[in-house]
C-alpha cells in the first residue's frame, strides 16, 4: 500500500495523495502500483505496533473530486453528507461544467420543499465554492448510469 501525490512522488505523513497497492501474492496477474481510486493521507502510528504507514483522512474517489477556484480541490465527501440528508431528495447527481458553475440533477421525493431544497445546495455550494458560484438544478425523474451501469454522485472537470 503506498499513497502517492499529484507529482507520483510518495506522500508526507498526513498529505493526501492516490492510494495504489503492490499485490505480490497474486503470480498469475499481480498488480503492480495499481491506482485503485480511492484518495487518502497516510501516517505513522506513534504506538509502535504497526511498522507500516496507517491510512487516515479517507476522502474517497479522486473521480469525485471537483476542482476549487482558488486551485485546491473540494471532495465529494464533503459534500454528500448534506446533500444526501437534505429532507426531500431521493437521488442527486452533481456535475461540474466550470470551475465554479455545477449542473445539480435531482429526483424529489414526492413530499419535497422544493424551495428548501434549492436554498439549501445554493448555500452549500456557495460555501464551499464561493458567492459568485452558479447552480443549475435539474429536477427529474430519472439520472443516467454510465455503460456499466454505475451511478456517480459526482462528476469533476475532465
């Protein structure tokens, strides 16, 4: 297990970077420095019990990351917890067109405020990604799956 930054160069304790994973166990196929997706910081545990690097700041998908004005990058976890219990909303999908311009698809719950809903994501997305950001909520009944039939949250700038 190695955590790797945005340069390909191992992480410091505590920078997030791509988890890749070294499988030696595997002869017929193994893996070698295989990006499995997933973004994390590692640690050294000061216990002395675990010899190798802990994984701490587990922030998920690098495929959900969107990119922050100020250059940074706020992750789908940040996000989803709000979104996800926000009263009303029963799917949602969030896709970045700009830098700070997002496409908010949304399938409501019967019952929805649909004022609620939309004053809630406008703040939420304007705290994160500032004032002048622009939200386009598409309320639907149905969000696309990709070929596989996988379901993103979040799409990021390509």
């Amino acid at each position: 297990l190695e955590f790797i930054n945005s340069q390909g160069e191992p992480c410091k304790d505590g920078e997030v970077g791509q988890i890749v994973i070294t499988d030696y166990k595997n002869r017929k196929m193994p893996l070698i420095r295989y990006a499995i997706g997933d973004m994390a910081a590692p640690i050294n545990c000061t216990c002395g019990k675990i010899p190798l690097p802990a994984l701490t700041k587990l922030l998920g998908k690098s495929r959900g990351l969107l990119k922050h004005p100020n250059g940074g990058h706020v992750f789908s976890t940040e996000l989803s917890p709000t979104i996800r219990d926000t009263h009303g909303i029963q799917q949602y999908q969030v896709q970045q067109i700009a830098l700070n311009q997002f496409l908010i698809r949304v399938i409501a719950q019967e019952s929805a405020d649909i004022t609620s809903i939309e004053l809630s994501l406008r703040a939420l997305f304007c705290r994160h990604f500032g004032a002048n950001s622009t939200i386009r909520i598409d309320w639907c009944d149905e969000i696309s799956r990709l070929p596989g039939g996988k379901y993103m949250e979040f799409i990021g700038l390509s």
